[in-house]
C-alpha cells in the first residue's frame, strides 16, 4: 500500500510537467510521421523496422525525466524524509517503477496504433 501511494505521488510529479509529455509522446510521435513523409529507400526507415526504434527513443525520454524526478527528491531531502517512514528498499524502487508503467504503456500503444494507420 505504501508503494501504490509513493507510485501516485510519482506518476503525478511525472505527468505534472508538460515539457515531460512533449518530450515522451510528442517529441517520438512527431519523428515517425516525418520519416514516414520523406521516403527513404533505405531498408531501415520502413515503418514497420523504424518503429520500434522510435519506441525505445520515446523510452530514453522517461528515463531522463525519471532520472531528474529521483534527483529531485534527494536534492529537496525528500528522500530522507521517506527513510524514516516504514518503507523498504524495494517500496522505493517500485514506487518509480510502478508509476513509469502506465506512460510506457501508453507509449508502445500509441505509438503502434499511429504505424498501423500510417501503413
């Protein structure tokens, strides 16, 4: 129970700053649909092989906002303030991974409905 309230909190910080959500959905989705409008022969930047790579793109993003969510916590003793509550290790560790869940989710979904309609 102590994680699913810190994933909320973390899920919330994530999804609270807007440049986030340009940068994890905007940013990748717009990519696809300008490789998939210049044509390239090339083997590589088909739709179908260049998709996934947009995908682990996107994911690079979360983990840089992930990251700078973490170093925000300890820079504010956050993170301190949570060592003398009841929570373990691993309350800390799936508190932010349980909370990346639903954008990667979100991501790989959209992002395959988006090739799918492309061709």
């Amino acid at each position: 129970m102590r994680m699913l309230n810190f994933a909320k909190r973390n899920f919330k910080e994530l999804t609270r700053d807007p440049l986030s959500i340009i940068f994890e959905i905007a940013l990748p989705l717009f990519l696809l649909f300008i490789f998939q409008q210049f044509n390239i022969p090339s083997e590589s930047f088909k739709l179908e092989n260049f998709t996934p790579g947009i995908i682990l793109f996107g994911f690079s993003f979360i983990t840089l906002f992930s990251a700078n969510l973490v170093a925000k916590d300890r820079e504010s003793s956050f993170l301190i303030r949570l060592g003398t509550s009841p929570m373990k290790s691993k309350d800390y560790i799936l508190g932010y991974v349980v909370s990346l869940l639903p954008i990667v989710l979100l991501q790989v979904v959209l992002f395959f409905i988006v090739a799918i309609l492309l061709g």
